[in-house]
C-alpha cells in the first residue's frame, strides 16, 4: 500500500488560535494583536500592541535599582510619529513563532484596560 501524508505549511496560521496572539519576530521585537492569513507571503495583526521600556530619565533617577516589569508599558501603534494604522503586514518569513494568550493573561488584561 502506498500512504501519502500531509503536513501544514508553517507558513499558515495554526489552528486553535484564541482572540489575541503574541507574535515574536527574527529581529527581537514581539507584537500583540488578532493574527489572520493575508497572503501567501503576509499574514495581518491588527490591533497592534508592543512593549517598551520606560527611559532611565524617567524611571530611575536616583540610580537605583527597579523592579524591569513595572518599567515596562503596552503601546498601542498607532501614535508613532510617523503616524502608522493600527494594524500591520508581517513578512511569513521573519515571525519565529507565534503564542496564543490566555483571556487573564497581563498582556490581555492590560488590553482590556485601555
């Protein structure tokens, strides 16, 4: 007998994605939002969030020590100054992987507060 089997394409969206993803790119830079397939070569996050680090200027003026998750804040894109969308086409070829979010998850929770 002859079998043939089929793999997903890792170019393609997982299956089971919950509502929010966080999407981790070849370059460092992870991104927050609601992942769908664009294209062959693209796939869609919108309602784009990121984090940043707060400055040292504003965080830590007196030197000392603080905790890096408070020093951390949830961007929304779109405020930039060169005054993007809120969405944003990622090239297939440089996300590393890809994580759905738990609905209590921080990343989420923050989501909901803003």
């Amino acid at each position: 007998p002859i079998y043939f089997l089929s793999f997903k394409s890792p170019s393609s969206i997982p299956d089971g994605l919950t509502e929010w993803q966080a999407v981790f790119l070849s370059d460092g830079q992870v991104y927050f939002g609601k992942l769908e397939e664009h294209n062959k070569n693209y796939f869609l996050l919108s309602e784009v969030y990121y984090l940043k680090y707060a400055s040292d200027i504003q965080q830590n003026i007196n030197g000392s020590n603080y905790n890096t998750e408070k020093n951390l804040n949830l961007i929304k894109l779109g405020g930039e100054a060169h005054g993007p969308e809120n969405y944003m086409f990622i090239s297939k070829d440089k996300i590393m992987f890809i994580e759905n979010l738990k609905s209590n998850s921080k990343i989420v929770n923050a989501i909901n507060l803003k």
